[in-house]
C-alpha cells in the first residue's frame, strides 16, 4: 500500500510538472512585453480579431479542457482568499452595471470599455501556487523583456529596417518603436537587470546584467518620451529603496569605478540623447516640444474637468461607455497640431477613470492603487528574502501605472493585459504563496480530531488511523481516512 501511494505521487507530481510550468497568463503577457503595439495588431482587423484576444481565450480554454481537477482544487482555495481581489473586483462590477446602465452597448461603447474588462486577468494569478511557477515565469519574463531591448535597439539605430516591414491593420509597422509604452518596458527592463547586478555583482552574469541595465536606461533618455522618463524614474527610486542597504555594503573597488564610470557616461551620453534636445527646445523637435504637448494635455485636461463639473450626474457616476466626452467637452481640439491621432482618451487614466465612472469608480480605484501599495511594501519589507519575481512585478505596475498618467496605455490592450496581471500577481503574492498550505494545513488539522465521538480510552492509546492522501496539485490534497493496517508477520 506505501508503494503504491508513493508511486501515485510520483505521477502526480510528473504530471504537474508537465502541465503547470507556467503562470497562466505568462504566454499573453511575455508576447505583448516583447511585440508591445505592433505585435498586439496581429490577427483579423476586418473582423474585430486580435492576437491579444485569442491569446486570453486560449488560455482559458487550456485551462477548463486539461486541468478541470485542478481547477477545482484551486476554485476552493480561491473561495477562502478572494478578500485581495475585492477593490478590483468592485471596480469591475462598477464598470459593469455602467455598461448596462446605457442599454446595448455599440461598438464605441465595448471599446471603451475593453481597457476595463481586462482586469478579469488578474484572475489568472490566483490559478497559481507553487514557487516554481513563479521562478519559471520570472524566467519567461527575463526573456520577453531581453527579446524587446534587441529589437528596440535594433529599431532605433537601423531605421531603414522598420520602414521596410510591412503594416499591421493598416496602422503600425512591425519593429516601430510605440515611445510611451517601449519606453515603459525598457524601464522595467533595466531595472530588473540592475538589481539582479546588484546581486552577483562579483560574476560576468551580474557584468552582463548591468550592461543591460544601463543600455536600458539610456534607451529610455534616447526615445524621448516624458512618461518613459518618469517610469524609469519610479523603477529606480523602488529598487534603491529596496536595494540600499546592499548598495552600503558593496565595497569601495567597487562603487569608485562604478560611479566614476557612471558619471562619464552620464556626461558624455545625456547631451546627446534625444530627451535632453526635446526639454531643451532644440529645433529637431520643435513640432513635438514637451512644452508643446504638455500644455495641450493640460488644456484638454481643464475642457473635460469643466464638462465633468456641468452635470451632478456626471460627477458621481460619469457619462459611461460610449460617450464621446472629450470631444464633447472639445477637449480634442486641444490635441491638434501635436502627434497625437484619432484621440477618445484624455491622456490620463486617472481623469479617464473620472469621466467614465465619476466620483464612485475614482473611489473604487483609489481603494485598488492603496491595495497594491500595501502588497508591494509588504512584498519589499522582506529584505534578502525579496525574490526576482516580486521586483518584477512591482516594477511592472508601477512603470505601466505612472507612464498612463500622462498616456494611454492602460487604455490599450498591449499595456492594460500586462498591468492586470502583474496587479493579481502582486495581490495574490501580499496573500502569500503559503496561503494554500494554510488551507490544506487547516483540513488536515481537522481530520486529526476523534472520528468516534463516544468515550473510550485516552487518545494517546487509540490506534492510529492512516491517512490517504491523493493529490490534486502541488499544495491541495484530499484527505480520507482508511482502515488500519495489518502486519503480516
């Protein structure tokens, strides 16, 4: 009987192993933090398909088709810790009952939105819950992250070769750097590969890692975008308030050259990069100067508050889907003269949140960004416990959440899938990957009190009763009880 309960673990365990390498959800998301809006433009335009769409639909089917016991397993861990996901979620029911509130939604109206409906992908992180997941996925990302610097780099300095690709949908070349959301991610990228250098700074892979780090920022100077700037910003001032005690203890052959190098490059660099020519006025940049593109987000910004602020209506619930309002408010108009395109969105979540789902959904997600905040303080509070994956997610939310205060990425799918996702990652971390071990330990604890409830000798007298355990993923089990074994002697 022990043989063959081992052996049926065994198998079990083989078959996890096969079958859950991965995070859900990895695949969508390392697709989009390579290809960013290029890549999310394949598919179908004619009929409304595209990749990103599929990508999450799969996903979903994978999972129902092949892992319907274990998604069992994990409906009832997630049934016990659905309190991290309640700001989100009440977020997403707010977006909804806007939705129903208009009647049948048109095709303005479901693009509106989309952007909101892609916080359901938060949901795929709680489906997880064993640390090798999180080490492989952590993996996936590296790489996505790797694949995006080359061609980035590649794109900027051959532009020869992206003009030569072909359209997606008729809008965007394949390898056409999108400034505001690249910028973003070579924010994450560099760093997550800073502090990865931070730790083997001693070997050639924390040299290498530093290289990239370093590129990666000073790629974000060259694609002279105002939020890629401040995301980088945000991502360096979190590690090195996550990082600082061990940047102290770094010795002094090191940090010297270092810095000194740094200061070189920062000298020499900087005044060339394409940043410091659009905040210093220079004239390649005088059709898109920040100053330019700054006071038309800051006039189309006072349009729509004062349009907001005609209607009480307006102010508690918002206008909803579908509504034009910034055209409404001539916001729009603003825009004019700038890049800036076939403009629905203000440039600014936070106010696009407002204007869409007023009072009450600026509430809804403000209690979301103070959950997160407390994930992620808690997450870095662990010390040298800190594992690269928990960077990476906070990294990701807070590159993606800053550069959409002054954009529109998280209006896109290319940024918004990523954005939920790396949000139920880090809620779903604040809640510890130990948390299904506690339910199972629970279980367990409950099995071990008396099966026969009538008087009899004292517990430490009665037989043991064994217990068989059938496995249905890593950290959940079913527990039942079975008839003591006999020796056979």
């Amino acid at each position: 009987m022990p043989a063959a309960i081992d052996s049926a673990r065994r198998s079990s365990d083989a078959q996890d192993a096969a079958a859950l390498r991965l995070v859900p959800g990895t695949v969508v998301v390392a697709f989009l933090l390579t290809c960013g809006r290029w890549g999310s433009y394949f598919g179908l335009p004619s009929r409304a398909v595209y990749i990103t769409d599929v990508l999450l639909v799969g996903t979903v089917v994978w999972l129902l088709s092949q892992h319907r016991a274990w998604l069992r397993a994990r409906w009832a861990v997630l049934r016990s810790g659905w309190r991290p996901l309640l700001p989100l979620g009440a977020l997403l029911a707010w977006c909804l009952l806007r939705l129903a509130a208009g009647g049948l939604p048109d095709r303005s109206g479901l693009r509106d939105v989309a952007p909101y409906l892609y916080a359901c992908v938060a949901l795929f992180p709680f489906l997880a819950g064993r640390e090798v997941d999180w080490g492989r996925t952590s993996q996936v990302l590296r790489a996505a992250l790797l694949a995006h610097l080359g061609w980035v780099t590649v794109s900027k300095y051959v532009g020869a070769l992206t003009a030569s690709m072909p359209l997606l949908g008729g809008k965007v070349r394949i390898f056409e750097i999108r400034a505001d959301f690249d910028g973003a991610v070579l924010a994450i990228t560099a760093g997550v590969f800073l502090a990865r250098a931070l730790v083997a700074f001693r070997s050639w892979q924390g040299a290498l890692a530093a290289a990239c780090g370093v590129w990666s920022s000073l790629l974000v100077l060259q694609v002279a975008n105002r939020a890629a700037v401040l995301a980088l910003i945000v991502v360096l001032g979190i590690l090195f308030a996550d990082r600082r005690r061990s940047l102290l203890r770094l010795p002094r052959t090191v940090v010297l050259p270092s810095a000194a190098v740094l200061l070189v490059l920062a000298l020499v660099l900087v005044p060339r990069t394409a940043i410091y020519g659009r905040l210093s006025g220079d004239a390649e940049f005088s059709g898109n100067a920040a100053s330019g593109t700054t006071d038309a987000r800051v006039e189309a910004w006072t349009d729509v508050l004062r349009y907001m602020q005609s209607s009480p209506s307006r102010v508690v619930a918002g206008v909803g889907f579908g509504t034009d309002f910034l055209g409404a408010s001539g916001g729009d108009e603003r825009f004019e003269g700038t890049t800036f395109k076939d403009v629905r969105a203000p440039h600014n979540y936070v106010l696009n949140t407002y204007a869409r789902l007023g009072l009450v959904g600026v509430g809804l997600l403000a209690w979301t960004l103070a959950a997160l905040a407390a994930a992620a303080r808690q997450l870095l509070r662990r010390g040298r416990r800190v594992r690269d994956v928990d960077l990476l997610l906070v990294f990701t939310v807070g590159s993606l959440l800053v550069a959409s205060l002054v954009g529109v990425i998280l209006e896109s799918p290319f940024g918004a899938v990523p954005f939920f996702w790396a949000v139920g990652a880090l809620l779903v971390q604040r809640a510890g990957p130990e948390a299904p071990h506690k339910l199972t330990a629970k279980v367990v604890e409950e099995l071990r009190e008396p099966l026969d409830p009538r008087p009899g000798p004292p517990p430490e007298m009665r037989p043991a009763v064994p217990l068989v355990w059938t496995r249905l993923s890593p950290s959940t089990f079913v527990v039942t009880a079975g008839a003591p074994q006999r020796d056979n002697d």
